[in-house]
C-alpha cells in the first residue's frame, strides 16, 4: 500500500477523453476494516495521478464500479479514505471483470482475487517479496556492520546474491509464463539490462559499459505501449534517461528527446503526453542554456505541425517565443547593437576591444538591479585588468532616460569600470533582440562576441567569469595541439 499526495487536488478525466472502444467493466471489491462507505477509483498518467470513478458501498458490503465501455489499460488504483493510501490494481486491455477481496490493513498478504489472472500474478509476485524482504533487510543490516572483505561479510553477500538469483528466475518465469499481462509488462519494466563483461582497461570498459547501457536502456519496457503510460514505470524510466543518464548539455539532450519521441510516434497519446512534457519542462529550466531545448522541440514539432492537439494561437505564441529566443542561445554570435552614452554619443556593442564583454541590462527603479549593484561593482574591479569589459544598458525610456545616469552614480557604476550606455526610445531594439521582459539580465560574450553564458545571477557572475575563461583557455590548449 502507498500514499498519494497529490490525489485529492486533481479534477475528474471526462470520460469520453479516456474510454476505448469495447464490452465494458466491472470491477467489485470488499474491504475489511475499512469503515468508510466511499471508494475511489483511480489510476497512473504519467508522473501523476487522477480520479477515474467513485462507488459507494452496497447493501451486500461490496464496491461496484462499471460502466458499458472498457477502461484504457494500465495501473489503478484504489483510494482509501481519509489517507489517501491506495492499492494497486492491474488493468489488461481485456478481462476487465472481476473481484477483489482483501483487508484494508493488510492488502497485500490478505489479498483474494478472482476473475483476473493479471492480478492474480502481481499479488502473487507481492506476497513473494514481501515474504523474502524480512530476512534481506536483516542481511543487509548485517553486511553493513561488517568489514569489507572478512569471512562473515563475503557469507553473507553470497547469501543476498543467491536470494537475488531467486528473485531474479522467478520474474524471468514469469515474463516467460505470462506475456503480454500487465504484470509481466510492470515486472520487466522494472529490470535494467545487464551489459557484457568488456575487455580492456577499467577505464575502456566502463566506457563501452556506457555506450551498450545507453543503446540497450529500454530494452526492458515497450515505451510505446499505450498500456505502459498508465503505469508508474513510463515517466520515471524516460525522465531518468534525458535527465540524469544522458549527459546534461542541450545538444546532447535534443539528441536524447528526439530519440525518445521517435519511439512514440506512432502512439498518439503518448506521443501528445511526452511532447507536452518536454516543452513545458524545458520552458520552466532554470539552468543556463536549456533555453535550447525548449527552443528545439517548438521548432521540431509544434512549428512544423505535429503538434495537432494545440491551438492555433498557442502554436503561434510556441513558435513566437521560440524565434525570440533562438538569436540569443548559447553559442550564437549576440545581436549587434547601438546605444547612446550620457553625451548622447552611439557606440556599438561590436566595436568593443576585448577578450569578454558582460552584456548588463539594468533599470534605476529595479530592486533586484540596487542588489545587483555591488556585485557588479566588485565584479568590474576584480577582471578589468583581465581582457574583460561590461557593457551596461539601462533600460529606462523616453523622459525617465535621465534617470540613468544618476542611477550609474548611486549603484558606484563608474564610467571609469563601466561603458555605460542607454536607449531612451529603444532605437536598437535591444528589448527584442535580448528578450530583456526583466532586469537585471545578464550575458558574457567572447571576442568574437559569441555568447558564452546568460541568465546569471550578478552574485554568480565571478565564480561564472573564472569557469568560463579557465574553459576557454582550455580550448585554446587542445586546438592548439592538433
């Protein structure tokens, strides 16, 4: 039994969304001590979970839920009041007529189906290792009071070993006995693939390792099965290979997500689901550069209108917020611009002379620019005599313009550490070209006035400068010895 968090607070999935085509279902079920008159029905959705239907107790002391048109295939669950706890209930795509009978205190050990072999296997498969765990966890706690490597360690991890061998033959039988259950699906989804011993070096090996992992990752788990998107197993492995097996710089992980959806493709639904996902999350990243990734998967999919589930205007606003962003990723030369210093003198970002330039968007009534302020000071202080120069601009327009400059000298912005700049009516579009919605922003450029890094926190701007360059120098080693 596990607890839902969040299940109270989602809303009802119409049914005319989520019904398949088909004879219908009925599911019964009787709780012992549960005293409740209330059942829930719900089920897994990739990395939530939502109410599906409602039943009350009858006069007989059973749950009925039914209606005439099948459920889609996956992973319910049955949700206890008050806690939320829930039981787990397998949902082939047929055979969706059953009972389950069981103590709301014990589900598992006192758990009766008929009707379903499907649950019939997974709380079989339960009672198994819930059986085995007692003596694994006492092992366990045994090995890790023991020295590595002494006589009663090496029994036993032999002990533990065998036991997993156990566990092991009895998920492969199984898989073997009963393909195409859901609890066979849920069993070997949750398997990794074990690579091959490899020759060489430890270093070589653990490379190869890798490179066989990553090819053979979803050997275990048909990601394109509708069933496996009702199901906890589907968010959590893909999740699990963009976010943390693939290596985590944007190029890498556009390579990981058209992977992924290439799988899918052909599953509309869960093609829709991942998509959705993927735009959302990389929209909200707060790590610098993974713009990228948001701006990858708008191009890819939703501008080139795969994404036909999405309204006109919403594709619009994707594909809007895209352009805006793509002259501004990492990597891409900085839009040229002109701005005016307090003599109303223009000066062009590109006729900078230096090693690395900080873009630094400010305004004199912003409060997170007056804390901003110091550490750019200290900043400029600390790298001008290092190749590097900051490019300041404040944001205020028409008659506030003038406020610039006694904002330049109440934040200590020197002309002496800083090239302080303004655009009173925005004549270089600068507001545009940098997607500049709020201050401060800040970006550091290369000679080449190629970006290098943006969205930083003044108070991380240093710590940034001393990787960046310490990078850059490193390049310059490695060309160097071609």
């Amino acid at each position: 039994m596990k607890r839902i968090l969040t299940l109270l607070t989602v809303i009802f999935i119409s049914c005319s969304a989520l019904l398949a085509d088909g004879g219908g279902y009925k599911i019964r079920v009787k709780l012992d001590n549960y005293p409740e008159t209330v059942l829930t029905l719900g089920f897994h959705y990739g990395d939530k979970q939502y109410v599906k239907d409602t039943a009350s107790i009858g006069a007989d002391g059973w749950f009925t839920f039914q209606a005439d048109t099948l459920l889609p295939c996956g992973v319910y669950l049955l949700v206890l009041k008050p806690d939320n706890s829930f039981i787990q209930v397998m949902m082939p795509e047929n055979d969706q007529e059953f009972s389950m009978t069981t103590d709301a205190k014990e589900p598992v050990e006192k758990m009766k189906v008929k009707g379903s072999e499907d649950n019939a296997l997974f709380y079989d498969y339960l009672r198994y290792l819930n059986k085995l765990r007692p003596d694994a966890d006492t092992l366990r706690t045994q090995l890790s009071r023991l020295k590595a490597g002494s006589p009663d360690s090496v029994s036993i991890a032999a002990k533990l070993a065998s036991m997993d061998k156990d566990v092991r033959k009895y998920q492969a039988d199984l898989i073997a006995k009963h393909p195409g259950t859901m609890s066979s699906k849920i069993v070997r989804a949750s398997l990794e693939p074990e690579p091959p011993d490899f020759p060489g070096d430890e270093k070589e090996s653990n490379r190869r390792k890798y490179y066989w992992f990553r090819d053979h990752y979803f050997d275990n788990i048909d990601i394109a099965d509708p069933c496996m998107l009702r199901s906890p197993v589907l968010h959590q492995r893909i999740d699990q290979f963009v976010t943390k097996f693939t290596p985590q710089h944007p190029d890498s992980v556009n390579l990981a997500v058209d992977y992924v959806v290439e799988k899918v493709k052909n599953t509309p639904e869960t093609f829709k689901y991942l998509l959705i996902h993927f735009l959302n999350f990389y929209a909200k990243s707060n790590f610098v550069g993974f713009d990228a990734c948001y701006v990858h998967i708008a191009k890819k999919y939703y501008c080139s209108g795969q994404a036909i589930w999405t309204k006109k205007e919403d594709i619009e606003k994707i594909c809007d917020n895209a352009d805006r962003l793509e002259p501004i990723l990492i990597g891409k030369i900085a839009p040229n611009i002109t701005v005016m210093d307090r003599n109303n003198q223009p000066h062009s970002l590109w006729d900078i002379d230096a090693d690395y330039t900080v873009l630094f968007f400010w305004a004199p009534d912003c409060g997170h620019c007056k804390k901003a302020a110091p550490f750019l000071v200290e900043f400029a202080k600390k790298f001008q005599d290092r190749g590097v120069k900051v490019f300041a601009v404040c944001t205020a327009v028409t008659d506030k313009g003038p406020e610039c400059w006694k904002g330049v000298e109440e934040k200590g912005f020197d002309d002496g550490l800083f090239l302080n700049h303004y655009d009173p009516y925005i004549r270089s579009h600068y507001k545009t070209l940098y997607d500049v919605q709020t201050t401060p922003q800040i970006f550091i450029l290369d000679r080449k006035h190629e970006i290098l890094s943006k969205r930083i926190g003044a108070e991380q701007l240093s710590e940034v400068m001393e990787k960046v360059m310490e990078f850059q120098e490193s390049k310059k080693r490695q060309e160097g010895g071609k």
